[in-house]
C-alpha cells in the first residue's frame, strides 16, 4: 500500500548518503514509466537510452520521434516525482551516416591542393619540404611525423653543444638539448636515461649551466 502524497519542504541533507540512491530509483521509475521504447539497435540489442548519474541519452531514428519522446519524459517525471528536465542542459546530437572515403594517400596533403583552399603554408619541413601554415605544426611534424627526419635521425648521429634547461623530478627528469649545427628551434626534451652517454655535459650544466663542447 502507498500513502497519501505529502510535500517535501526541505531541501537534501549535505552528506546524506540514501538521497542518491532514492534519486535513482525515482529516475529508473521515471524512465521506465514515460521514457518510451528505443527503435535503434546496435549489435543486435536494441537500445534506447544510455544513462550515467543524473544524465540520460535518449536514442532516437529521427527528430519527431525524438521530440515526442521527450515532451511525455518531461510531463510524466514532473507529475510522478516532480522532477523537471533542464532545458538549458540539453544538447541534441544528428549523427550522420558514415562516408567512406577510400584511402587517404600523400596527393591530399601536397602543397598545391591546400593552396587551391587558400591555406598559406609558409613554413616548410627541413626534412621533406611539406608546408605548414603554422610554425608549431611544422615543428610537430618534425619532431613526431615525419618519416624523412626519422630516417635521417637514425641513420646518422648528432653531438651535443649545450644542454639549457632541465625540469622534473630526479626519477622523472629531462634536459633541454641544444644539437650542434642545429638552431635554438631544433632544441629537444631528452629523458635523463637518453643521456647516459652525455654526462660531461650533464655534470656541466650542474656545475655552471653551461656544458663544454663534448666529444660524446
């Protein structure tokens, strides 16, 4: 048997830890009440919403069906439990049927066709003379992409000038490295276990900051 209603005239209890949970089970109540059934499947299994906490995902084929969804939602949570969806909090997400675009190849990234999208691509690669439009990405594709340089860095050493910087932690620690022949631009973060080989210059940078011209 159930009780008359009665109003609650306070607010929750900060700490309350049974406040949670009767919130989810008014949610659950809720959802299963006036949330309707779900049309779209995935893998074989038909879903219809996806929830975390106080937030829910309602999965829908289109607008309408969504939007019907929703109004009976608000109506019957604010009615049964006096619970009120935020209107401001919700987002609606179109997803689009995935394209496929064949493999993506090097002509896509040459320098022309992005010209012909009005991209300035100013700075070149050293290595294989792709252009960037910025100098960060360029350096990006340097350090980290580009297959030209990372042929070339194993192929044929480089001989430290100086190391600059150092930051982290002794068990997490790195050096700035300044390469001889090689621009401020080209330093590089190096992990300590990198410079096992460099500790002249290493015990120098602690002595003076500043590392001699090492033979190593």
């Amino acid at each position: 048997m159930f009780s008359s209603p009665f109003p609650v005239n306070r607010g929750v209890i900060q700490g309350d830890i049974f406040t949670p949970l009767c919130f989810i089970v008014a949610l659950e109540a809720v959802m299963r009440d006036h949330g309707g059934e779900g049309t779209v499947s995935a893998l074989g299994v038909l879903i219809d919403r996806l929830e975390y906490a106080d937030d829910a995902a309602l999965i829908d084929e289109d607008a309408e069906q969504a939007s019907t969804r929703v109004s009976k939602l608000y109506e019957g949570a604010e009615s049964d439990a006096d619970m009120r969806i935020s209107a401001p909090k919700s987002e609606v997400l179109f997803c689009r049927p995935r394209v496929e675009t064949g493999e993506i190849g090097a002509d896509a990234y040459k320098d022309q066709a992005l010209k012909e999208l009005g991209v300035d691509l100013a700075f070149k690669c050293q290595f294989c003379e792709r252009g960037f439009d910025s100098w960060i990405g360029c350096r990006i594709h340097e350090t980290r992409h580009c297959e030209v340089a990372r042929r070339e860095l194993t192929e044929r050493g480089y001989e430290i000038e100086q190391i600059r910087d150092v930051r982290g932690s002794p068990d997490r620690r790195f050096y700035e490295v300044k390469w001889k022949g090689w621009g401020p631009r080209h330093n590089t973060w190096m992990h300590r276990r990198r410079l096992e080989g460099a500790q002249k210059a290493v015990k120098s940078f602690w002595e003076t900051g500043v590392a001699p011209d090492p033979q190593c």
